[in-house]
C-alpha cells in the first residue's frame, strides 16, 4: 500500500506469520455493527472489536466514558468529572473535529445530533449494555456521515431471561449513585418479555461550580414469535452540571479546583422512542426495521447570556439480509434505506446581543448495499456502496438570514479477507468516505463586520481510505493488527484565526493498530494496545504540520485477577502521547504534554451481594485531557480530576 512507512508493513507481516487470537475463545463471536444483522464471525475486511458485558465488569470504571480508555487507539477526552456527561470519543486522530468524525449507535440508530452538540451518553445506563462493538476506520457504507475515524455500536441487554438487581455507590467529593434492573419473559424463546434500567448519579465536583447529576431509565418491551419479533425500545434522561471552564496556565499551576465560569450551568433532558420489527420472510431473505423518534432539551444559563434549545429528530430504518448465492458460491447481500429529519429551535438572550432565534432542518436520505461472497472455503470478498443525500435549512433571525443547501454523495468499499489456518484471518480493503457540514457548522461570522453569515460554501469532506490487517489465534494467546491510510479532502474543522469553520487543505491521517491478549493462567488475564497515529496537513500553508489535538500515540494495558473466593483484582494503565493545543495549526507553540493514568479495582462475590472498590487516577497524576490558545494568545486548559475512591454494593435478586 502506497504511503505507508516500511516498519508498519513489516509489522503487520510479521504478524500475519505468527498466528495469534484476537478475542478468547470463550467470548460471545455475534457482531451486528459489520453488516447491521446479527452474525457470527463475519468474513469482512475490517478491525472489529468487541467489549462484552464481563469485560466492562472486569474494568475500573464508573462511567460508560471510562469504558472507552482501555480500548486501542480510542481517546476519551472528559472535560468534568465523573459522570462523563460532556465527553469526547477519538477514533485515529481527528483531534478538535473528533465529535463529527466518530459515530455513536445505540442499537444500531444514530445518537450523534445533527448539531455539533455531544452525545448524551447517560442516556444509556450502564448495567442495561449486553456488548459494544467497534469498527476503526470508516463505516460510512453502512451508516452514513460522521463514521471517518469509525463507529461504536451500545447494544442493550434484549434476552428477557429473568433477573433484578439493586446497586449504590458512594465516592470522593460527594459521589453517589443507584441502580437497579429487572428483566423478564422468555428468556430467549417465543413469547413477550421485557428489560427495564434505571440509573441516578450526582456529585459535587472536584473543581468549584463542578456538580453534577444524571438520571435515566431505558428497555425494551418485545414479543418473539415463529415469524419474527416485535419491540419497543424507550430510553429517557435528565442531567444538569456546572461548567467550571478553562483555565490559563497561572491559574492551572496554582489551584486547579479553581473557576473562572462560578454561575454558568447546563441543563438536557430529554426521551427515545424506537418500534420495530424483525421478519423472517422466507428461508434466505430477513427484514428489520425500526421508526424512531428522539427528542432533546438543553438549557445554558451564564449571568450574561442564557439559551434554550430543542432537538427533535425522526428515523425510518429498513433493511433486508438476502441469502441469494452467486452460481455455486456463498453469497448475500444487505439492502437498506436509512431517512433521518431532524430539527433544531434555539432561543437566546443575551446582555450584548439581545433576544434572537437561530433553527435549523435537515433532512438525509440514503440507499446503501453490501454484498459478501465466499469466493473459496476460506476466501471472502466484500463490496458495498451508499448514496446519500442531504438537504439542510437554516435561519437567525436577528440577522434576518435564511440559507439552504443540498448536497449528495457517495461511498463505497471493496475488501478481501482470506482465513490462512482456523482461527487466523488476513485482510484489506479500499475505500471511500465522506461527511457534511452540521447544521451549526453552517452559521459562521464575517471576519471583519462579525456579521453573522450561512456557509452555504462549505463543501462536504471526503477521501479514499486504505487498510491491511490481521486477526489470529493460537492457543492462550492472541494478537490484532491494522495499519491504514485515509486522505481527507476539504476536510471541515474550526480555524480560530478566522473564527469560522472552514474546509481545510487535504490532511492525512495513516497509523498502525496492535492489542494483544494473553490468558496467563485460568486466573490471570493481560491486554495490552498500541497504536501509532500521524495526523498532518499535506497542502496549504500548513502542509507537514500535525493536525491539533491529534496524539500521535496511545497505549493501554489491563490485568485481571480472579482469584475465586478472595475476590476479583483489576488494574489498568492508560497512556496518552503529546498533542499540540488545540487551534495551533501552525505548530507554533509547545505540546499540551501526554499523561499516564492508573486505575484500579477490587471485587467481592458474596452471592446475592457483590462488593467492589474503586481508585480512580491511583497515582494523583495531574493533567489536562483538554488544552488550547484563546484568542487573546494565551494557553488554557481544562484539569482532570485527582485521584478518587469509590464504594459499592449490589444486591442480585435472580
């Protein structure tokens, strides 16, 4: 592959002579996110992880954004607190745009809004997730904008087999929670059933003006049959928190628990609902479909200015699994439509600016198709394409501005993947990805007048991305690898000199992906992750500068001990490289420096009790996962939390 640095495509050679697995054996191999139907072990070309309930039981962690820090090449950026309420996923190196580059499902259906606000990730209670999955590298085939650097697929607990639990937690600066679940029915076999989570958190906050509180309940009602399924998934949230700020680099120093912002507050709540149906409507041919209905609330209150905003969002998903053959060979194919309309109303009043209401609608349409065939036993070639199509609205109505655009485009992915010996796959794949403008990436500035303007120029980014990779297996012992190369034309992102987003010079952003496994013993488990990341310019006037953001490495290692009736042990050591501030294209300044963190926990099964302990950043390290040049020049940041404990017990009723 054209591009790619001679130690990478040794490394993945390497690799593929020494035949290593990827998951152990004994976890669940189903995987939805490939094809967007359950299947086990698809023979796509593509780096599919996938985190099962027990991993995320085996992790310190006290949020699903901590989930994500043990993962390979994934950065979870928090800006406060524990709850992760307003946290940032990179996948391979997006830096400032990560959020309109990494695509969320739940489910399989999109939580990226059709803003640029983030996602509300205590909409998903943790004890409700059976799996996620993660494909690195584009999944714009399959779903669309908003998947350059990959997508991440929470899929919820839908068994119905019986059980309830009850759990609470306390921990440092005022942490609290409760949870509970039930779940009933079938239990897998014909008949209704049903799942219900809910979750409540609240803490006060290391920093000042830091509190947070979340609550959300989500399940599903269904009723399996002969013929197929039916279900209702619903979710519903609430959180509010304070926004402490950044701070510069005097006040960084000298009391990170500082806050320049002490009265601005954030308030969102807001519910889901999702019907659908699975039909077998012959022996090779399967429907699923789903309509959804999102709708979102957030309020932003600051002594100078206050905003409320509304999001409402309806979705049409079908698709149909066509079990056709090609001649004598293994073939099928998956069709599918995916229409989504959104609409965003926003009403603000400000001490300088006055009363004014921004909306915007968009509307996007897209036919996609992917086929696998089984060219020989162990030889699976994958082809697919997507045309979309995007239609957008916006208004301000202080400044008396109307702008509507329409864009369509296409992608599309052509892959092999060849199984060299059981359990040991090779492949690669080329393709093309693409994104539009989100709606609040069409509102821009004149930089002279500062009168408020439609960037009805912004073009949509694309570019073809390439990628080898191998997935083996050999005993107690496994090993993934990947390298790929994607280059971005007109790729959008915010130029702080100009104040607008704009569509930049081409960027490419090429790495290479390792994690390992080894089953020490039959109690003893290590993984370890790596991943190498070059994010840079190619043209312009900042050809050969890193992208902002972006580090160009990230390393994790996990152990896990389960020492039977002494308790279960974990550790996990997480490591973030270097990154230029955030808005520094020209590279001008120092690195926002890298950070180590520590995490640790304990647990005890006392059946029907479960006690666990937590020590989060074990090491009291100090660092900024945030950092970045405000206009005025000067270097700011964002603190992590110290070090921090937590408690809990849980109670398990079936």
């Amino acid at each position: 592959m054209h591009g790619f640095p001679a130690r990478h495509a040794l490394a993945v050679a390497v690799l593929a002579a020494f035949a290593l697995p990827a998951h152990s054996q004994d976890e669940v191999s189903v995987v939805v996110t490939a094809t967007r139907f359950p299947l086990a072990n698809p023979d796509i070309p593509a780096n599919v992880s996938v985190i099962t309930r027990e991993d995320i039981r085996r992790l310190p962690v006290v949020s699903l954004a901590d989930v994500f820090k043990s993962q390979t090449g994934l950065e979870m950026r928090t800006l406060y607190g524990p709850l992760g309420i307003d946290a940032t996923l990179d996948m391979r190196g997006f830096g400032d745009a990560a959020g309109a580059n990494t695509l969320i499902l739940l489910d399989g259906q999109r939580l990226n809004s059709i803003s640029s606000d983030g996602i509300n990730w205590n909409a998903i209670p943790l004890e409700s997730i059976q799996r996620i999955e993660i494909i690195r590298g584009s999944g714009t085939v399959l779903y669309g904008d908003r998947a350059s650097g990959g997508v991440v697929n929470i899929i919820t607990d839908k068994s119905g087999k019986p059980r309830a639990s009850a759990a609470v937690s306390l921990g440092s600066f005022g942490y609290r929670s409760a949870d509970a679940s039930i779940a009933g029915g079938d239990g897998g076999g014909g008949g209704l059933y049903y799942t219900l989570t809910g979750h409540y958190a609240d803490t006060n906050g290391y920093r000042q003006n830091s509190q947070q509180d979340e609550l959300s309940v989500a399940g599903r009602f269904g009723l399996r049959t002969g013929f197929g399924e039916g279900f209702v998934d619903y979710s519903a949230y609430k959180n509010s928190n304070g926004l402490p700020g950044a701070l510069f680099q005097a006040q960084y120093d000298n009391d990170p628990r500082f806050t320049r912002q002490p009265a601005f507050l954030q308030n969102r709540n807001g519910y889901r609902l999702r019907p659908g149906v699975v039909a077998e409507l012959g022996r090779d041919l399967t429907l699923e479909a789903e309509l959804g209905y999102d709708s979102g609330d957030t309020s932003f209150r600051s002594p100078a200015f206050n905003l409320d905003r509304e999001t409402k969002t309806t979705s049409l998903t079908p698709r149909l699994r066509w079990r056709h053959g090609l001649g004598s060979l293994p073939s099928e194919t998956v069709f599918g439509l995916d229409f989504y309309s959104g609409e965003i109303a926003g009403d603000s009043v400000g001490a300088f600016t006055g009363s004014n209401r921004q909306t915007a609608k968009q509307d996007s349409t897209a036919f996609y198709l992917q086929n696998i065939t089984s060219l020989a036993a162990s030889l699976h070639a994958t082809l697919g394409a997507r045309r979309q199509r995007m239609e957008q609205e916006v208004t301000d109505q202080a400044a008396a501005l109307r702008g509507a655009a329409a864009r369509a485009l296409t992608a599309w992915d052509v892959g092999l993947s060849y199984d060299v010996a059981p359990g040991a796959r090779v492949y690669g794949k080329i393709g093309e990805t693409f994104r539009f403008a989100n709606t609040d990436e069409l509102f821009g500035f004149d930089p002279l007048t500062f009168a408020p303007l439609f960037r009805g120029d912004l073009k949509p980014q694309h570019g073809p991305i390439r990628e080898l990779g191998a997935s083996l297996r050999r005993g107690a012992f496994g090993l993934q690898a990947n390298l790929y190369q994607l280059d971005l034309r007109d790729e959008i992102n915010f130029n702080n000199v100009s104040g607008n987003n704009e569509n930049f010079p081409k960027t490419r952003r090429r790495g290479l992906e390792l994690e390992g496994r080894w089953q020490m013993t039959s109690s003893l488990q290590a993984k370890l992750g790596l991943a190498q990341t070059e994010a840079k310019f190619t043209e312009g006037a900042f050809s050969g500068k890193a992208v902002p953001m972006a580090p160009d490495s990230k390393a994790f290692a996990t152990l896990d001990w389960n020492a039977g009736a002494r308790g279960r042990y974990g550790m996990s050591v997480n490591y973030i490289g270097d990154r230029y501030y955030s808005g520094d294209l020209a590279n001008a300044r120092d690195k926002l420096s890298g950070y180590t963190t520590v995490d640790l926990q304990a647990a005890w099964d006392l059946r029907p009790w479960t006690v666990s302990a937590k020590l989060m950043n074990a090491l009291d390290r100090k660092y900024a996962p945030f950092g970045g040049i405000h206009f005025t020049g000067a270097l700011f940041y964002f603190p992590a939390d110290p070090r921090t404990f937590y408690v809990s017990a849980a109670y398990h009723f079936k």
